[in-house]
C-alpha cells in the first residue's frame, strides 16, 4: 500500500516556483515540452508534472 507524502508550505511555494522559472525559461527559448524532454532525457509527462510544481518527482530528475 502506498503511503501519501505531506509536503511543508514552503516546500510546495518552492516547488511551484520552480516549475515556473523551468517553464518560463523553455517558452523564452521556444521550445516545446517535447524538446525539453528530449534534451534532458526524461519523458514529457515528467516536464509536466515539473512544470506543474508536482512535489512527487523526484528532485534528481529535475536537476537532470
């Protein structure tokens, strides 16, 4: 069975920044999400959920 995480306040402000400041960096450089994933090596659905501030990626592949 799988258990929930419960993320601190501050800890989903950052994520959500986050998601936001990689998103506004791919749409300056005008690149579509599947060319961000295909560069950083990751699927699209995982750009999403980054871009989305989603806390359940795993923060290795966000630096990736």
């Amino acid at each position: 069975m799988a258990t929930t995480r419960t993320y601190s306040k501050a800890t989903q402000q950052a994520v959500k920044l986050l998601g936001r400041q990689i998103k506004l960096a791919r749409k300056q450089r005008r690149w579509p999400e599947t060319e961000l994933a295909e560069r950083t090596g990751v699927a699209r659905s995982t750009i999403q959920r980054i871009e989305q501030g989603d806390e359940s990626v795993a923060v290795g592949l966000i630096f990736e």
